[in-house]
C-alpha cells in the first residue's frame, strides 16, 4: 500500500484516490521570466517520477502542470529588456522546453497557461465576493483572511502570528494586513483584461485555484510544488478554494526541498543558481553529461529533504552510471559457452520489481529505490565473474532497463553512454576582480542597447553564478553587489 507525506496533516498516510483507478494531479510550474535552474529540474523531476510511478502502479492519472505568464517578474523583465511581456513569456517557456527535453521530462496531461484562463479567473473572484470572503477597493480585489477560519492550516501558522511577524506592504486599503490581492486594477503599460471591478489582471495565486478547478474539478487528489510554496502561495489557494467552494481543494499536498549551494537554498534571488541551460553548455560537461547524470543525481536524495549540489555530487553520479553501462557493457559481450553464474539469475530479477515497489511505496523513497539497483549490479558483477550465457546476460540487461524506466535512466545504448571524466569546475570556484565585473556590465550593456537580448541574458548569468546581483537604474546605469 502506498503511503505518502501529506503536508496539510504533517504525517504518512495511505493513498486513496477520490475515485479508484484514477488520480488527478496539479503541480505549480514555472513563472516564465527567466530561465529554468536546478531547482527547477528538481521540481519537475521528482513529480514527473511520482507520475511515472503511479501509472506503473495501474492507475490512470490527469497530470497538470501550469506556467505563469502573467506576473510582477514577468512585466518587470520585460521593462529591464525593453521588449513586450508578450516576448519574455514566449522566449522562456521555449527554453523551458528545452531543458525538460534534455532531462527526459515527459509533458504533463495538461500545460495550462494563465493568460488562457481569465474566464475563469474572473468567475472564481465573483463567487469569493458573493460568498462575502472578498471585496473590492477602487479596482483592487483582496481575499478577507479572517473570514476563513482555517487560514493557516497547511503551513501551520496561526494568522494572529502572521499578522505580528509579517513583513508585507502597508496598505490602508487592506481590512487586515495579510489580506491578498485576487485582482489588480490596471497600471500604465501593464497588461490588462476586462472584469467587473474594470481592467486589470490577476494575482498570482487565483490563476492556480482557477486552473486546478478547469482541468480537475473542485476537489482533486494531489497539490504538488516546492516547499517554498507552502508559505504563502498553497496556503492562499488553499483559502480562496475552499472559501469558494465549501469544499476541500486537494487532498493530499506533497512539497519537494530545496536544492542548495554550500547548505544555503538555489535561488534568483540569492544569485547562487545554476541554470539547467549552463550545466549543459557552459561548463564544459558538453557530451558527458547527459539527462540520466542529472537524473540520477537529483533522485538520490529523499524528494523532502534538502538537496546540496556541488562538483563532487556531480561527479559521483556520473561514476555512479558508468558503473552501471560498464556492466552492460559486460553483460552484452557475455559469452554463450560460459555460464556457470547462470542458475543464480532468477534469485537476482524475480524480486526485482517488488523491491523498488517496497522502496517507492514508502513515500516514494528513490534513494532505497536505486539502493536496489546498487546491489543488483554488484551480485550480476559477480555472477559475470563466474560467467553468463548470452540468453542470462540478456534477461539481467533487460531487468536494468526495465527498472531504470521508471526513473529515466539505463535507456541509452552502451556506444551512446559517454565513459569520460566530466572534469567539472564550477565557476564560482575562481572569483571575478571588481575590473571583470565592471567590463562584463559594460559588454551587457552595449548588448541591450544594440537589442542582443540573448548575450545581455548570458552575460547577466554569468555574474549571477558569482554571486553578483544587478540594479538596472532608471538612468541607464546599472549598480552591482557580490
């Protein structure tokens, strides 16, 4: 029986779904103004395998996953770069596509987009209103907080703690500080839709409820995103759903840790990210790294705890696989008149399948679950040791890629499988002088005034791989700060 961590009760328990032999599934995605880094990937990774697993487990299930492409980040990327909204969403979710393609990600059921759901959006709004659970200022549309009284429930907050601790700008329009917008009136050279309350747009948080909603229903089985969404983006949807509604939004809510640098969390904002884009281009790991090394790497830890990346972690990962396609190697030159390890085969692949099911359906343990495929390539070493027929070889071969589906991994050809050493240095090994700084700012700067967008963006990551975080002043020039 599977069981799994559901933040909203703080426990493991057993999966039910609403109706038997199906789950329906929403994740958050992306917001698309940049682009995607390994925080990203593990998102995308660790519910794209719980997907997989479900589907091996015979259930059929509705995958959802969103992009935001209406929001602060978004307007204000596309004011840095002087180019329409419009152009920074499409450019990004081109390159979101292009590095879940690198890392085998499948595509979800359904890729909602938020601008595609102002219907919606709109619809849900007004019933919060009618339920008197929100209400409108001179435009704006904010979700009452004290009017739910289980605010706080998934995060384990208590409101009047919020209220104390919070660290939200002062409106006097608000009834209560932590009270939050479901609609903005428009701005000047903002995008903007028709609604009741005049032209504006969403907030962040009603474009999730409002999608979930269309593509699942009112009440669905799993909420998925990072655990910096908890806090409060899940706990907003949580509100206004169930406000609306009278009904519980999902059921079980599975957040996945964050990936760090040096025990500290992956983010833009730090400016100690890594682009999925960047590891597979610019640090030199060119054909030896592929999407099974990185996959590798971000299922060896537990989906709920932290995650650290370094050189190291990398390298390992890919050792880790070349063992592996060096024993296919070995099992596809097995040698029909030697066989005496033979007789031990079915003892190795019989329990095979139940093993990873036991490990996978203890809330998804990847790690115990390649722990199983660690001590099955040790014992075939051994058998290969004391000889395989062709036929052995091959069934054990087949055992590896079977199993290895599952998680995305053992499914290139052993001539494809690059055994190389990465030779990684990551770049924040070796620290830029204030000279470099200033000349690289200069060369983004000139790019952006002669519209090379793409070599402002790569140069702006690269000092963001430094550390150095960027102020685009209104004057034209830009201030930096490690």
């Amino acid at each position: 029986m599977l069981k799994i961590y559901n933040t909203l009760t703080g426990r493991k328990e057993e999966f039910e779904p609403l109706t038997a032999g199906t789950v329906k599934m929403y994740v958050c995605g992306v917001t698309v103004y940049d682009e995607c880094h390994l925080g990203h990937a593990r998102s995308a990774l660790v519910f794209e395998t719980i997907r997989r697993y479900l589907e091996r487990s015979g259930l059929a299930v509705t995958f959802v996953k969103n992009f935001t492409d209406v929001d602060d980040k978004i307007i204000k990327r596309a004011n840095e770069l002087k180019i329409p909204w419009q152009d920074v969403t499409s450019r990004y979710i081109d390159a979101y596509y292009r590095d879940m393609g690198r890392l085998g990600i499948q595509p979800a059921t359904v890729e909602p987009k938020a601008t595609e759901h102002m219907a919606e959006i709109v619809a849900l709004v007004e019933a919060l209103i009618r339920k008197d659970v929100a209400y409108q200022v001179n435009g704006d549309v904010y979700f009452q907080v004290g009017r739910y009284v289980g605010y706080g429930r998934l995060s384990k907050r208590k409101l009047d703690d919020m209220q104390a601790g919070a660290r939200v700008e002062v409106d006097a329009r608000k009834r209560h500080p932590m009270d939050f917008a479901l609609w903005k009136g428009a701005k000047p050279g903002e995008p903007s839709w028709e609604s009741p309350w005049g032209k504006g747009r969403p907030g962040w948080h009603i474009e999730c409820s409002a999608m979930a909603m269309k593509h699942l229903g009112e009440t669905f089985d799993i909420h998925g995103g990072g655990a910096d969404l908890i806090f409060p983006h899940h706990e907003n949807e949580i509100a206004q759903s169930c406000g609306a509604t009278g009904k519980e939004f999902a059921r079980y809510w599975l957040h996945n840790g964050f990936v760090q640098i040096n025990q500290e969390k992956m983010s833009k904002s730090l400016g100690n990210f890594f682009t999925i884009r960047e590891i597979f281009e610019k640090w030199g790991y060119r054909e030896a790294v592929t999407g099974e090394t990185l996959r590798y790497f971000l299922l060896s830890t537990h989906y709920r705890s932290p995650l650290d990346f370094s050189d190291q972690a990398l390298q390992e990962a890919k050792r880790a696989l070349d063992g592996f396609y060096g024993l296919f190697q070995r099992l596809e030159e097995a040698a029909q008149d030697s066989s005496r390890g033979d007789a031990h085969v079915p003892a190795l692949v019989e329990p095979l399948d139940g093993a990873i099911r036991q490990a996978m359906d203890d809330d998804f343990n990847t790690p115990a679950a390649i722990a199983v495929l660690q001590r099955l390539r040790t014992d075939t070493n051994k058998l290969a040791d004391a000889g395989l027929s062709r036929q052995a070889g091959a069934r054990l071969l087949e055992a590896f890629r079977l199993a290895g589906r599952l998680f995305g991994m053992f499914q290139l050809s052993t001539k494809d499988w690059e055994f190389q050493d990465l030779g990684i240095k990551l770049k924040t090994a070796v620290a830029l002088s204030d000279d470099e700084i200033e000349r690289l700012i200069a060369d983004r700067n000139e790019a952006r005034k002669r519209r090379d967008f793409a070599r402002a963006d790569e140069v702006r990551q690269t000092l963001a791989a430094q550390g150095i975080t960027l102020e685009d002043r209104p004057d034209g020039t830009t201030r930096w700060k490690r």
